[in-house]
C-alpha cells in the first residue's frame, strides 16, 4: 500500500542531515535490541541459547536457514520500528519530517 502524500510530510534537506546522527544511533541500539530479540526467541522455539551461525556443523542446513530468516525477520522489524519511532520524535521536536 502506497503512503498517502496527506499521511507524510515531505521533509527537507537539513531536517535530513539533521535527522543523520540521531539515524545511526538509533540504528546502532536496534541491532544489539534485534540480536538479544532473535536470541530470546531461538532460545524459547528451540530451547537452545544462540541460533546457529551458518558454518556451525553441528546444525542441520534447515536449522541454519531458519536461523538465517528469523534473524532477518526480527532485524527488519526492529530497524523499523525505531527509524519511524525516531523519525516521528524528530518531526515533533522540530515540526520536520527527516525522510522522503
């Protein structure tokens, strides 16, 4: 589903430089959030600690690949989350959206 140009403001050019510091920071916190998430998952479905990393041989291929996706999964999600959370607290502060 496309945005709706009504829903987002467009956002300028500083508000994206701006934005830059307070983007990599956030992306920074979500992948150490991500992989503590993915654990606690593959630690609850598997009931083993870490997910397989794929040149473990004591895994099976379908193991590693789940491993794989659920990491994927979970790092998407996250990165998300905080990039619109942290674009949505940037915009507040400073009324400019920083994308687009």
């Amino acid at each position: 589903m496309a945005p709706q140009p009504h829903m987002q403001p467009k956002g300028n050019k500083a508000a994206k430089i701006l934005y830059r510091p307070i983007g990599l920071i956030g992306g920074l916190a979500g992948g150490v959030l991500a992989g503590k998430v993915t654990k606690l998952i593959w630690h609850r479905t598997a009931g083993e600690g870490d997910p397989p990393k794929s040149l473990e041989s004591e895994y099976s291929l379908k193991e590693v690949i789940a491993a794989a996706a659920l990491q994927a999964a979970v790092f998407a999600v996250v990165k998300t989350a905080i990039d619109r959370g942290g674009a949505r607290m940037f915009q507040r502060w400073t009324g400019e959206w920083p994308g687009d």
